[in-house]
C-alpha cells in the first residue's frame, strides 16, 4: 500500500466526502475506485471536455446577462436586434 497525497479546495473536498458518505464511501475508497477505473479503462473513466467559449459562462458575462434580463422583465429594458460579428 502506498499513500497519495493532493491539495484541493476544501469546499469540493467537504463536498466530495458528504457524496462519499452517502454512497457509504470512504474518501479512500472512493479514489481506489477512481484508480482501477482509470486501469481498467486505460484512461480517465470519464470524458475530458474544453469549453467552446469560457467567455460565455464568465461570471462578469453571467452578471451583464442576469442584470438585462432584469431590466427586460421589470420593462426597463430596450430589445435589439441580434447582429452578426
């Protein structure tokens, strides 16, 4: 046996015991189980993915977006066309 060691956020890690604790998991057991995946798919057991554009699902564009559609259903907002770039 040998030990792993990993710094992660400590929110996702509270958050990934709290999952593994209700699956009746140790955090221990949840990464072997993620380790002989890994073997026996001889890669990640799940699909990797880039964005097609971060800039869409920025916080400062969710922000401008959340804060128009405010404006739109208060009637405080102006419609336009949509353009081509």
């Amino acid at each position: 046996m040998t030990t792993i060691s990993a710094k992660i956020d400590n929110s996702d890690k509270n958050l990934f015991e709290s999952i593994c604790d209700s699956m009746g998991l140790s955090i221990s057991s949840a990464i072997s189980a993620f380790v002989k995946a890994t073997i026996r798919e001889n890669g990640m057991p799940f699909a990797l993915k880039a964005m097609d554009d971060p800039y869409i699902y920025s916080e400062a564009n969710m922000k401008y977006l959340r804060e128009s559609i405010n404006q739109l259903e208060s009637g405080n907002g102006k419609v336009h066309e949509l353009r081509e770039i």
